[in-house]
C-alpha cells in the first residue's frame, strides 16, 4: 500500500472515531460537539502523520505528540468552568473527551487501527453512563 494512501486511511479513521465521541457529546448537549471533537482526532492523526512522515528520520515523533497532549490541555481546560453559584466545577467530562479523542487522533495516526478503536468503543460507552447525582 501506498504511503499516501495508508495516511489517508490513518486520517479518515481518526476522523470516524472523533465523530462516534462527538455524535454521542452532540446529543448529549455538551459544549464540545461532533465538528469539536472530528477536528480535534484528525487534527491530533495529522500532527502525527507529518511528524512520522514528513521530516524523515531527523525528527523524534514522540515530540510531536508530547505538544499534542499539552496543547489539547489548553483547550480542554477551556471547557471547564465553575456553575453560576461558584459551587460546583462543570465540563469535566468534556474535557476527558477532548482528551482521549486527541489521543485517539494520535493512535490512529501512528497506525494502531485496533487500539484507536477500542478507545473510542470504550469511551462512548462511558460517556453513556448516566451522571449520578447525589
């Protein structure tokens, strides 16, 4: 298979999953919906893929994805706000799914097809679970 070709498929791949997380953030009326998290997931695989292919082996990929995972706190920390009384801390499952969908973006990138989507399998089953409210 063609390098181009395996890419593409490493980028349409993240973008699937992103949007099973965010398809499941989107109904659930969360601020970080199905266009956040697709552009967060093929954002992340691309990021990857370039570092991977486009620099040849004058780059540590491993780089690139340490910038992915701190960027992606910044934007995840922008999801996360305190109620209007100031009582309690809202977004943070958000957040958590920003999160793991950059890292999904990242596996998938790297071409670890089977563990990109086991990740996403899991996490829109826990983003199923109802809140508890005690």
């Amino acid at each position: 298979m063609s390098t181009e070709i395996e890419i593409i498929l490493r980028l349409l791949l993240a973008a699937a999953l992103g949007a099973g997380i965010g398809y499941q953030q989107e109904r659930a009326n969360k601020p970080a919906g199905l266009r956040t998290h697709i552009l967060i997931a093929v954002g992340s695989a691309l990021f990857t893929v370039v570092s991977l292919f486009g620099f040849g082996d004058s780059v540590d990929p491993s780089r690139v994805a340490a910038g992915v995972v701190t960027g992606i706190g910044f934007i995840g920390a922008g999801v996360i706000f305190r109620g209007m009384r100031g009582d309690h801390v809202m977004g943070l499952t958000t957040a958590a799914s920003v999160w793991v969908t950059a890292a999904i973006g990242l596996a998938a990138g790297v071409g670890w097809y089977l563990i990109a989507t086991l990740v996403a399998v899991i996490s829109v089953i826990v983003l199923m679970i109802p809140r508890v409210k005690g």
